[in-house]
C-alpha cells in the first residue's frame, strides 16, 4: 500500500483542515506524522533512472534551465511550490483550489499526484493516467528535485516556437478562431470544453504551438492513436490553425 | 431582431455542397423559431448547439416524450454490471436552466407541413420556422413471425433503453448454470451496428463471473457477416471458450418464428430454446416520420448530405437513427455528429450566422471483457448522392492488453464527453 491510497481523499484533509493551517508545509507535517512516509519521499531515488522515465512527461512538461510553459506548466522550482500559481499558464480550477487552500508540491505529494493525478486532483487537466510502480516515481521525483533548482526562463509563459520541428507552415498562420469554433464541435465530443480529462485528454488552454504540433504529429502518423490520426486525416494547415487558436482562447473550468 | 446580412454561401459552395438555395426567412414579428423533436442524441445536441450559438437570435423548442433519457450507448455496459442504470440516464434541466431551450414534455403525433405547425397528441400546435426530427428508431415487431409489442414483454428486445433494458436485465441475473440464451439479431438497417454482439459479451461476462460453465448463447442472425466480427470471435475465444454459438443464414437456413410460450426460435435448420430469448426486430425511422411524410419505402427518411435537410420538405431536417445518412452507421456519436451540422445550417438560415461545410464523424467502442475495449471508427464528408466516407480505422486482433484497456478507458472518458455535449453542463 502507498501513502496515497491511505489518503483517501487527499482533497478532503486540504479542505478540512485548511482553516486550521493555512500552511501549506504545517499541514503535510501533520499528514506525515499520521502515515509512514512512502519510499518515495525518504529521497533514495536513481535521477539518472529518472532521466529516461521522464522522457514519457516531456511532451508536455519542460524543466531545467530556460523551462517554458507548455501543454503543462513547466517544472523549474517545483519543489516548494504553491499547486497552480504559475502566471501565464491556465490550470483546471481544482488544481489551483487545492493550492489555494495549501498544496505544496515536495516528494510527498508529488508521488500521491503521479501515482494517480486524477484520484489525487479530481478535475486536473493532467491527461496521464499514473505511474504505478514506486520505485518508477522515486526516481523520477528524484530527477525532478535535482533538475528543478535550475531557473525558468526569463518568460516563461512564451510558446513553445523553437521546439516546433514540423508543422511549420501551420505554425505560421493566424488561426480563425470562428472557423475553429465550428471544427471544435468534432473535437467536442469527446474531449471535454470545460477542460476536465476524464480518460481523454484536456486539449482547452494549450499554447496554439504546441496544439499544432501535435495535431501534425498525429497528422503524420509520429504519434499513434487510431482515433486522432483518422480526425486528422482531412484537416489541412487553415483547419490546424483554426482549432488552435480555438481551443487556446479557452480556459479550463 | 435578428441580424438580417445575407447568408454566406461562399464556404458551402466551395465544399461542392449541393444546398437548396432558400431566402433569407426571419418572423415578421418575434425571433425566428426553431423546434425540435426528440431529445435523444441528436435531438438533444442540436437544440443545445443551436441555443448556445445563436443565443438571443434564436427561440429554440425541444419537444420529448420522456422527462428522462437513459442512453442506449452504454446501456449494455449496464447489463454487464459496469455501470449503474443511473448513471446512463439524463435529464433535461440543464438544457431548459443554462441555455434557454424550452423543452415540452409531450409527444408529438404528427408535423402539418403545409401550416409549419407539429401537431400534439393533445391537440396542442408548436409553430416553426425550422423543424429537426429526430425520434430515433421504431421497432418492427412483425418482422419477425411470432414476434409482437406484447411478446417484448416475455422476449425483452432492449433496443430502445429504458423498462426494456430492466427487464432483460431482471432475466439475465436470473439465468442459471446449465440454462441457454438466445439471441436473434437484427436485419441492417439498425441501431448500433456492432451492439448486439457487445450485448453477447456482456451477457458471456456476466455467467462467466458467476462462475457458470455450461451456459450457451445461441445467436441466430440474419446477416451473412457483423461488425467487427474479427475481434469479437478473437475476444470470445479468449474469454468465453465455447459459450457462444453464431449462426449465419447459410446454416440456419432463416428464421421462421419465435414462439413466446414455449421460448422456441424456429428456424429452417433447427428449433432453438431459450430460457431468455432476446429478440431484436427490424426497425424503422421513429412513428413520426412516416406520420410527417419524412420516410420513404425504407422506412427511413431521405436527406441532403450537406446539410441534414429532408429531400422531402425544405423547412425540415432528419438527424440520427431516422435519417438515410450514407455510410454512416446509426449510432449516438453519429446522431451527435448530424446534428451539429443541421444546428449550423439552420441558425445561418435564420440569424444569417456563417456556414461552414459540412463535416461528419463517428466511432463505436465496444467491450468484450474486463477492460478489453476495441473501436472502430470513421470520417465522412457529403458527396453528390450520400455521405460518404473519406477515412476509416478499426482496432486490430492481437492487441496487446494495455491498449485495449486504454480503449475501454477511452470510451468512458467519450460517454462523460458526449453527454454533456448532449446535454449540457
């Protein structure tokens, strides 16, 4: 058993208690002193193992020096750090609510979010379904905490051009958000307009870069999922552009 | 009042979509109205998207029998303990509280084209500018000889979710080690084409739980072949070695009657016995498009691909399970889909609001255990005579086991996703 299965409703002790201890480090002191620490947060984690675990989140998160907004908020400084308080990036309502009332993110909470970030946060943004092993976590947080120390950017917020191999013509053009609006109607069936990721993913308040290069990805078969790759199929660089500037002018609920 | 700027017809033109060409039509007085009948996945998403984005330009009616709507997607997922009947049922405050439709909990008997007035079986006349019909599918009993509206009583069919769905699910969870299931599928045209072989899982899933080892599902089908066949042999292989039986016409030599008191399916072959025959007849488009004139001798109701519009009245629109949509397969994702491309031409009719050409798409997950879900799926675009398909994809056999579970997961994340595109949040 792991020390997020213990914690039912991790939500819940934030809510419960956060009148009490409006601190954030206060509060997971008290959590910690009621439940045994979980492997992940007594540090003996391999960073270099990390290193190519992490490679799974770096499509959407970016850390080290210079690390930029993407999909996801980038990871620089994260230890320590508020939940949901990056400027420029657009955070699910629930995850900048649990921050408000105290979530800080340390190895303890970390290895709660990663093991099942939709049980953690219900209502997060994050599309990814856990990791289930704990050594697996451990040593990502590992690389995390090593890497993280690193400063942002000097604006993080900026899209994520540089990074944006393909798709360039797409990247180029200015979106018709209108157009968009009508083509999101496809989209809307299953991914959800409020933003919440209920077993597919959030595409609400992504950089329109970052949105063009994976619909492209699709488009040309770099990623699989038969689904998106067929949707893509017929949509052309005017089509591309209208969605991302879409779905980018939203923000998650 | 609403905008009165010409309608944009450069976009449809471009797309090679051939639209009737109709003026420009506002109310001399008030907003321009349109109505809706059938609160069902296409009927519920057209009044939705058409009140959303035309807001005040547009008065917007929807018209249901039922004050609630239990979906048929996933109602199968119910007969095999997945999911609670509540959780597939819906209702219709949302649309009424956050969207201003007004929604009339009534059944309506007929459309008297010639005044634009759909008629109430209490008599009661709802006027429109613009009419979406969309009342899903009717049941033809006699299809099958034996086969009545009072026997569903004893041989439930369950193709339409609601008591139906109970009820089969009542006789299911009273089936027994040793007894047999039998199923007679459907002709095409029909509902959800690859459900009753879902349907079959489930059941197989359900004695399997209980530790049943000499129970048989015996499906008589009058189609030479069904969707996703591969993967559903493959699958029943897997995880029901032996449970289930399929047969084809060329063995069964057709099927020529059930018989409710006995639970006896006759066919040229053999007689098979059911200690729970679930019997799926024909179908039709729903009572109201043939009463309105909509249908022709398929019994489904012929449409314009570009738009949804009804080849028989201009002021109206077929969408979902009653309309002749091509190649698209009668589904809720596909009803959904129409909709939003009816909703679009229909607010640029009457708030002279942008169309855009149209676009169609559906995909149909399936479950055939425990997080084995598999897909098949496709794109359409309006060609000259049908919607046609433009690009297709079906999961494969021999996929490994976490991608089918990352399908079944996929398809709940599609059902809270789609209903609330139904029915709002």
């Amino acid at each position: 058993m792991t020390g997020s299965e213990r914690i039912k409703t991790p939500q819940g002790i934030f809510l419960g208690a956060a009148a009490l201890l409006r601190g954030g480090w206060a509060l997971l002191a008290a959590g910690c002193a009621l439940l045994p620490l979980p492997a992940a947060a007594s540090g003996k984690g391999d960073p270099a193992r990390g290193e190519t675990l992490f490679k799974a989140c770096k499509s959407c998160h970016q850390v080290g020096a210079n690390a930029r907004n993407g999909v996801g908020p980038h990871l620089d400084g994260l230890f320590g750090r508020q939940a949901g308080v990056l400027e420029g990036f657009k955070y699910s309502s629930a995850m900048k609510t649990l921050g408000e009332e105290g979530l800080l993110w340390n190895a303890f909470t970390l290895d709660a979010y990663l093991e099942k970030p939709r049980a953690y946060v219900p209502g997060t943004r994050m599309s990814y379904l856990g990791m289930r092993k704990i050594q697996d976590r451990t040593d990502v947080i590992a690389y995390l905490k090593a890497l993280s120390q690193e400063a942002p950017a000097s604006d993080p917020q900026a899209d994520t051009q540089t990074r944006a191999e393909i798709g360039a013509a797409a990247m180029g053009l200015e979106g018709d958000p209108e157009y968009g609006e009508y083509l999101s109607s496809e989209c809307v069936t299953c991914h959800q307009m409020s933003g919440r990721a209920d077993g597919i993913p959030s595409i609400v308040g992504w950089p329109s870069q970052a949105f063009i290069r994976v619909l492209f990805e699709y488009k040309t078969n770099i990623r699989s999922h038969q689904v998106m790759q067929n949707m893509t199929t017929n949509l052309g660089n005017e089509e591309i552009a209208a969605l991302a500037a879409y779905f980018g002018s939203l923000d998650p609920q | 009042m609403p905008n009165i700027s010409r309608r944009t017809f450069g976009l449809m033109m471009g797309a090679g979509a051939s639209t009737l060409a109709m003026p420009y039509y506002a109310r001399a007085q008030g907003k321009p109205r349109a109505v809706v009948i059938g609160g069902g996945a296409g009927g519920a998403t057209a009044a939705r998207y058409m009140a959303k984005d035309a807001g005040e330009d547009l008065d917007v009616t929807l018209i249901e029998a039922n004050p609630q709507y239990i979906t048929c997607f996933f109602s199968n997922l119910y007969l095999g303990g997945y999911r609670s009947l509540a959780s597939i049922t819906h209702g219709y405050d949302k649309l009424a509280s956050n969207y201003g439709i007004t929604v009339v909990n009534a059944f309506a008997d007929t459309v008297d084209r010639e005044a634009r007035e759909v008629v109430m079986a209490d008599g009661a006349r709802v006027p429109y500018d613009r009419l979406i019909v969309a009342p899903g599918i009717d049941l033809i009993y006699d299809s099958v000889p034996g086969y009545s509206e009072e026997a569903a009583g004893i041989m439930p069919h369950a193709w339409k979710a609601g008591p139906q769905t109970k009820l089969l699910k009542s006789r299911l969870d009273a089936i027994e080690n040793g007894q047999q299931v039998v199923m007679v599928a459907p002709p095409n045209p029909y509902r959800c084409p690859p459900g009753p072989y879902e349907r079959v899982s489930m059941m197989a899933h359900l004695f399997k739980e209980k530790g049943y080892d000499d129970c048989k599902i015996v499906i008589i089908d009058p189609k030479p072949k069904f969707s996703k066949q591969g993967l559903f042999t493959e699958g029943w292989e897997k995880y029901y070695p032996g449970m289930i039986e399929w047969y084809g016409p060329d063995v069964h030599g057709g099927i020529a009657s059930v018989d409710p008191q006995t639970g006896e399916v006759e066919t040229d072959l053999d007689t098979f016995k059911g200690d729970l025959v679930n019997v799926i007849p024909a179908q039709k488009a729903g009572m109201i498009a043939a009463s309105a004139g909509l249908a022709n001798d398929s019994g489904f109701c012929p449409i314009d691909p570009a738009s949804m519009r009804s080849q028989i009245d201009e002021n109206i629109f077929v969408i979902g399970d009653a309309s002749i949509a091509g190649d698209m397969p009668k589904s809720g994702f596909s009803a959904n889909s129409q909709a939003k491309v009816a909703a679009m031409a229909i607010r640029g009719e009457l708030t002279g609001s942008k169309v855009f050409p149209a676009k169609y798409s559906n995909t149909c997950w399936s479950l055939i255990e425990t997080n084995d879900g598999v897909k098949v799926g496709a794109q359409y675009a309006p060609a000259a005579d049908k919607i046609a398909s433009t690009s297709s994809f079906i999961s494969q056999t021999g996929e490994d086991d976490a991608l089918r579970q990352a399908t079944y997961e996929e398809s709940v994340g599609w059902y809270k996703g789609i209903t609330t595109d139904i029915f709002g949040a």
